[in-house]
C-alpha cells in the first residue's frame, strides 16, 4: 500500500517538473516572440497561472512524507524530543482537520468548473477544470499523506 503511495508520489512530482519545463519554455518563447516578432504566446499568462498550480500543489505530499515543510521550532528548540514529538503530532492533526475542509471545498469548485465548463475569457477561452483537477487531486492527495502520518505518529506516541 505504502509503494503504491509513493509511487504516487514521484508520478505527481515527475508531472509537477514536466509543468515547470513547459512553463519555463513557454514564458522565454513568449518573450521572445513579443520583443522580435510582437506575437505573443496568446494566454501566455493565463498557461502559466494554471501551469503554477500543478507546480505547487501536486509534490505536497511527497514534502510531506520527507517531512521538509517548514517548520517554526523557535517555541520547541528547548523543549524533550517526546514533547517536541507530542507538538509536531497535534500539528499534523491540525493540518488534517484543515486540509480535509479544504479538500472537500476544492473539489466542490471542480466540480462546478466541471459542469457548467467554465473558462477563462481571453483569445483562447481556457477551459477551467484541468488546473482546479490538478489543485483538488494534489490537496486530496496530501490529505491522505496527512493522515498516514496522523497514523504512524499516534502509534509512535502511545509505544
């Protein structure tokens, strides 16, 4: 089950670099196009707002299950590695009471984007869902790394 997790983890990081590549790409031939030949990339800005979105969002979980989010220890530094651990436990609690709220209010908006095909107006008219898909499957997916480690770290506590 935990390999075809992180499995899901390095697919949603190889997407989530692919997205930087097109994104990069995209914004240097755009550049290029306005300053010597004034043809833009149409939407250029709207590609590389949708593009940010699967760059953020789809490696959160992989973050986390390596534990390298930022973490505030200026409270902590002083404090017994249990009670440290008893923090960084009730935290990750915390973070899954709020994502699973913001997972649940992410899809709902793919979904309206879904049904009602909603898009972004400008030359190209953009559909909306792909980027809100990738925001709702990167959020769902963290939730459930969240609570994998809400898992694994009550049983550490409690032993």
């Amino acid at each position: 089950m935990m390999r075809a997790f992180d499995f899901l983890d390095r697919i949603l990081v190889a997407i989530s670099v692919i997205a930087l590549i097109i994104m990069t790409t995209m914004i240097c031939i755009s550049v290029t196009g306005r300053y010597l030949f004034a043809m833009p990339i149409p939407d250029d800005l709207v590609f590389s707002e949708f593009l940010m979105i699967f760059l953020v969002f789809l490696p959160l979980a992989s973050v986390q299950a390596v534990r390298e989010h930022v973490f505030v220890s200026i409270f902590t530094e002083w404090m017994p590695n249990r009670h440290r651990f008893i923090l960084e436990t009730f935290g990750v609690y915390v973070g899954l009471f709020v994502f699973a709220i913001v997972s649940v209010a992410v899809f709902s908006d793919f979904l309206y984007a879904w049904d009602w095909q909603s898009y972004v107006d400008g030359p190209l008219e953009l559909v909306e869902w792909p980027p809100k898909l990738a925001l709702s499957l990167g959020i769902a997916v963290f939730t459930v790394r969240l609570a994998i480690d809400a898992a694994q770290s009550t049983i550490a506590v409690i032993n």
